[in-house]
C-alpha cells in the first residue's frame, strides 16, 4: 500500500476552526463496514444507535497545557516550545518540539516564564522529524504549566489559542495529565449524554493513553508498512481488563470512542485475545491487513488525508468505504478534525 491510497479531497473551509457552540451539538455519520452504506445523525441520535448490552472505552488522559514561549538569552529573540514528555525523574529535562528546529542547537539557552532557564543538551531525528532535549535550571510540574502554557492546538487550526480552548479542547471526563494533543472523539460527549448512555443501560469505562509526538509527525514513506511509529504510554486497570474480557467473552460488542482506546486495546490483547492490565508503552500501528481482536464498534471524528489515524480506520471498515463516506461527508458539508463532527462505525 502507498501512502497516496489514504489520500482525498477536502475544501479548507470543511476544516473546522472551532467547536459547534454548544458542545455536544454536532453532526454524526453512521457507516456499516461491511456495506459501506451511511446514514446521517447527530449526535442527539447516538443513545439510540449504541446497543444496549455494549461496553463503552473511553481515554481518560487529560491535556497539558504544553505550548510554551521563552526568550533566547543572547538575542532575546522569542520562540516557541512544544513539550511533549518529561526524560528524567526530577522534572528537569524534557523532551521537546522547537520551531525552526534547525536553527536550535546544543548549548542554546532561553529563558521561559517566571524565570525559569533551559539548555537545549541534544538533537534527535525520528521518522524524519526533529526533535530536542531541553535541560531546565529546576523542575516544573503540572501547576507551571497551567500557570504558563497555552493549549496545543494542532496546526490545521490556524489561529492562536483562547480562553475557550481552555475548556472546549479537554473531555468532560478527563482526568490524568499527560497528553500533547486532546483524544479528540470525546469532546462530543456532554454529561448530559453520559447520564443518557447510563440511564440506558450502556456501560462505560476508562482506559489512558497518553497522546504523543507521533501526533504531530507525518507519514514520509512511500510504502505505508515502511513507516514506524512513536512510542505512547498506555495503562489498564486489572478490574477494566476484566470487565473487558467477561464482555468479550459473553459476546457484548466493545465501543471504542477514540482511536486512542483502539490503540490501547488491540496493544493490550495477548495472543488468546485477552486484554492485559497495566502500564506499558506501545508503537502499534495498524493499517488495513490488521486483525482486530478487541474492537467491535469505534466513535471516531474525521481524520487528515494521509494520517496513520485515517490508515486506522481504514483497516476497521475498508478504505473503500472509508473514503467513499469521506466524500459523502464533504458533499454534506461535514466539519473535519478535532473540532468537527463525527463518525460512528458498526
């Protein structure tokens, strides 16, 4: 498979710059894999459409504010840092994406809000992507960076983030900090939508993944099986793991909302097809040939042509279908990305 395969037509004004007003007020597509036959929802409709005796897997992982500007310290020249995970156990050296990343070499030092200085100790390529250590003067935790951060939106989304992004760009149900870009499919879900999903019956339960630098990278290789993908910390709880596997095994289909929980648990299954509990990292990437063991049903948004994401979904329900659904999507004036609507795939 080439990388031109997941490749389509998409009118910039599709690509959606902010979230409908009212959370939870977005257009839902329907697809049946198997058909490739869609119909159209909102996300008022999807109680209806989530069988009753399904298990939802929701990613708690919370985003950091990790967009941060410092001042070179022999020019005072402003620039931007993307801080995507910390390397040591103190706080001190992270890991870090730099604009212009050419021009930032080992020894550099900028000073960042409320003081605070950091080094840039060591160059790192991966998938043709360049990356730096960065070595602080003294730790930061979570509080720095919501003192000091702004929301890492991604670069589709062509303005500056606002006050709003503060809110409208992390999950209801978010809880563990951690990720350099939102698990987007969740920002559709309102309390009021959770309760309706409960009051039905429909249980839920949380997975994390934390979202990575891969986020961020795209895919060079030619032929799609050559590309390698980023590292990501996931973990399942032993008592999720078993609710998963007892729903496996009395035939109750697995919701994933996310690809970020597909990812979580086709990287958890052994090769019994048992999910695991615990925290691991995982560079799975699935494309079309993969097997899914786990995942019955996925609640994902519309994805970027070329993007091992749209490659996911691809290999859930046919890139056929997927893309033929993806110009239905486009003659029907749906919004793309992290903050359009959505697709429900059964």
């Amino acid at each position: 498979m080439i990388l031109s395969d997941f490749n389509f037509e998409l009118p910039q004004e599709l690509v959606a710059q902010y979230p409908s007003k009212i959370r939870g007020q977005d257009k839902l597509m329907e697809l049946e894999r198997k058909t490739g036959r869609v119909f159209h929802h909102s996300m008022e409709d999807l109680c209806d459409l989530i069988p009753r005796d399904a298990l939802m897997i929701f990613n708690d992982s919370r985003v950091r504010r990790a967009r941060l500007y410092a001042v070179k310290q022999s020019t005072g020249r402003r620039q931007e840092f993307m801080f995507l995970n910390q390397s040591d156990s103190e706080g001190l050296i992270w890991k870090v994406m730099v604009r212009n990343a050419k021009k930032q070499r080992p020894g550099m030092t900028y000073v960042f809000p409320d003081g605070l200085c950091g080094t840039i100790i060591e160059n790192e390529k991966f998938s043709g992507s360049e990356f730096r250590s960065i070595k602080l003067d003294s730790a930061i935790d979570e509080a720095w960076f919501e003192k000091n951060g702004h929301i890492p939106l991604p670069p589709y989304i062509r303005r500056s983030d606002d006050e709003s992004d503060g809110e409208r760009y992390q999950n209801v149900y978010a809880k563990t900090v951690g990720s350099a870009a939102c698990p987007t499919a969740g920002l559709h879900f309102t309390q009021a939508t959770l309760k309706k999903l409960y009051d039905k019956g429909i249980e839920r339960e949380f997975i994390t993944l934390h979202v990575g630098l891969g986020t961020f990278l795209p895919v060079r290789e030619h032929n799609i099986e050559d590309h390698k993908m980023h590292e990501e910390v996931f973990s399942i709880s032993e008592d999720v793991a078993e609710k998963i596997n007892k729903a496996k095994k009395d035939l109750r289909p697995i919701v994933a909302v996310g690809t970020t929980s597909v990812r979580t648990l086709e990287s958890a299954c052994d090769e019994n097809g048992l999910v695991l509990s615990g925290t691991r990292k995982t560079d799975i990437f699935i494309y079309p040939g993969f097997k899914f063991k786990v995942t019955d049903i996925l609640f994902t948004n519309f994805h970027t042509p070329e993007s091992t994401l749209l490659m996911l979904v691809c290999a859930f329900a046919d890139t056929k279908n997927v893309l033929s659904a993806y110009r239905t999507a486009v003659e029907n004036k749906y919004r793309f990305f992290s903050y359009g609507d959505a697709m429900l795939i059964r």
